[in-house]
C-alpha cells in the first residue's frame, strides 16, 4: 500500500509518502516569512501554502521515486489548526484524490502527533496499548490514554497557554526571534537550571496552566532590567535554563500523576516540544527512576510533518475507514 500524505495545519507544507507503515519521503517545507512577525500570520499561512503545495508534493514523489499512478489513497489533516491553511491542503487532498480515483482518508492531526510513534523504523519499539501520551505542541498540552489506534481519551489538558507558546513567549520576552522554543533549549544547554526560581501554578487534576509563569517570566525581567538594563544578555543561559527547568517539572509532575491514577507505565510523548533536550532527557530518567517504558518520537517527527500524517492514513486505510468528497476542514476538532 502505497499512501500520499498531506500536512498543512499551522506553518509548514508537508507531503510524505510511504509504503506500509515505512516513511519513504518526508518533505517539509517550513515558512520563514513569520519569522519577521514574530508569530504565524493566517493570511500569510495560508498564502505560502497555496504557493508550496504542488512542489512539495512533487518533491516527496521525486524523492519516494514512485508514480503518482502508484499511490493506494491520499491522506490529509482536516484538523485542529488554522483554517486558511487547512483548507488547501484539504481542497488539493480532495481533488488529486478525484483526479486519480483513490480513496481519500481524513486524518486528526492531534492523533497524528500520538501515532507517530508506529512509523516503522529500525530500532524502535512500537507501545502497546494502552498508554498515555502526552501532546506537547505549539497549540496542545495534553495527557491522552490511548486505549487504541482510534480510541482515546483525553486525562487532562491546558486551562490556557500551550506548553509550546509559553516557550515561544518566555523567548519573545527575552528579544529571540519566532519560533524561540529551540532557541531557549539550545541556551538552556548552557545555564544553571536553579538560579532563577519560578513559581510552579497550582493546577487540579491533569489539567496545566502556563500563561501565569509567562507573566511571573515578564516582571522578573522587567524589575531585574530596572537595576541593570543588560539583565537578559548577560544572564540569557541561566535564564533559558531556569524557565526550561520550570516547564519541564510541571510536565513531569503532572506525568507522574497521570501513571499513579491510571497504573499505566507506558509514557510516550508527541508535538514539537517533544524535541526538547529537557523532556527528553527526563523522560529517559524516568525509565531507570521509576521503571517505566517511554517512548520518544525521532527528531523529524516530532515538529509538523506529513509522515505522522501518513502512519494514520495506513491504518484507516486498512480498516476502510475513508472519507467522503463532501468533507470539509475543521479548525477545532477533538481527538475523540
Ligand atoms: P498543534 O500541534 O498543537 O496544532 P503546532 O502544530 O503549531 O501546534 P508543533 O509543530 O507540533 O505545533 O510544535 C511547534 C512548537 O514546538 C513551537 O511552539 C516550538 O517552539 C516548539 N518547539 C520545537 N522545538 C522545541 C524545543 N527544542 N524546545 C522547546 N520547544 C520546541
Ligand atoms: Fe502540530
């Protein structure tokens, strides 16, 4: 089974295809024109995927050295994600899926995140179900059990802020430029995590909230900035390392809730803030610390692609489970 598959939620276009559940392209476009910005602009968004679509697609066929006439079915994000940018990865989906007379197979990009982790790959070991996922991404902060391929549930999620824009914002406050998630990592690398203490939000249950240490970071900066006005430049690692630190205990107390409420030891994690050093390298702790299995997307699939796109659209296709022409996008869309 051969399965085209496309990504164009946020700010970056995406085709992959595969073969199976094996990615034998993966083509990302990423859209450098929010940059300026200082955060995705829709209307740009949207643009720059109209203008991306067709070569990107071109490119993962090229690079997968198959012939469009070879693909089983065309899978697509209906959504969560931005309208504008939805739309034209679904219209495109739609009508090479018509053009080519194949099935067409929506897919969840919230799930995507998750069911990446069954992309075949040499070494690596695929979670059996059930597990909990934790989707950390530039719009989500989730804990899901994943019960099944198509059936899960969410245990707790952000009351405000995503875990991704509140590192976005942390690096905004401190003059980065967008996107400041793997800016603030790299600086962090550096720092003293324990030189700046910042409070920890007192959340119920597995729900988060980040939006309150986003302000507790800017009135730190400014009344430190107060005495001397080159405050962030001078102390940039130890300050990177110290919001790190931060973000990375509330994920993992909140983890470690999650694994005592439910008794499910298997942890995996999913979304761009997945390729951070410092969850990853907690996650990794925690396999000795407290016995449990985690499961760590590679690098290229843990920020948007078409891949983890791709992976769903084989397991729908097996199951027949196809979409009709009909269909529209969605910008909010649960994940069940
Ligand atoms: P969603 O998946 O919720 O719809 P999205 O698709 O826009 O949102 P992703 O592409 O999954 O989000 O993730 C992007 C986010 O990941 C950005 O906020 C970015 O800063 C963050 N990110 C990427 N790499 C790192 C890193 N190394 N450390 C921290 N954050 C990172
Ligand atoms: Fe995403």
């Amino acid at each position: 089974i051969y399965i085209l598959a496309i990504e164009s939620s946020c700010d970056d276009t995406s085709a992959a295809v595969l073969r199976n559940d094996k990615v034998i392209s993966n083509v990302v476009s990423t859209q450098k024109i929010h940059e300026e910005y200082g955060g995705v602009v829709p209307e740009l968004a949207s643009r720059a995927h109209q203008q991306n679509i067709v070569p990107v697609v071109h490119q993962a066929l090229l690079r997968a050295n198959i012939d469009k006439k070879q693909l089983s079915a065309i899978a697509f994000t209906r959504g969560p994600g931005l309208m504008g940018s939805l739309l034209v990865g679904t219209s495109f989906a739609k009508s090479l899926a018509l053009g080519l007379d194949i099935p067409l197979i929506d897919v969840n990009h919230m799930q995507a995140h998750i069911l990446a982790h069954f992309i075949a790959e040499e070494k690596n070991t695929k979670p059996e179900f059930p597990f909990l996922a934790m989707t950390i991404s530039g719009g989500h902060t989730q804990i899901v059990r994943v019960n099944d391929f198509f059936d899960m549930e969410i245990l707790g999620e952000t009351l405000d802020d995503a875990v991704g824009e509140a590192f976005d914002k942390s690096a905004k406050i401190l003059g980065l430029p967008y996107p400041g998630g793997p800016l603030v990592d790299k600086f962090a690398q550096l720092g003293n995590p324990k030189k700046f203490p910042f409070p920890k939000p007192k959340v119920d249950g597995l729900n988060f909230s980040f939006s309150g240490l986003k302000t507790s970071i800017l009135y730190f900066i400014q009344r430190e900035t107060k005495t001397n006005p080159n405050f962030k430049e001078e102390n940039l690692n130890d300050i990177c390392a110290s919001i790190q630190y931060t973000i990375i205990n509330i994920l993992m107390d909140k983890l470690k809730k999650a694994v005592k409420e439910t008794g499910i030891r298997r942890v995996a994690i999913g979304g761009g803030v997945s390729a951070n050093s410092g969850i990853r390298s907690a996650l990794k702790n925690a396999e000795k610390k407290y016995g449990w299995s985690t499961y760590i997307p590679k690098f290229e699939y843990c920020t948007d692609n078409a891949a983890m796109i791709g992976i769903v659209g084989y397991h729908k296709y097996k199951q027949k489970a196809f979409a009709s022409q009909d269909i529209t996008a969605k910008a909010r869309y649960i994940i069940q």
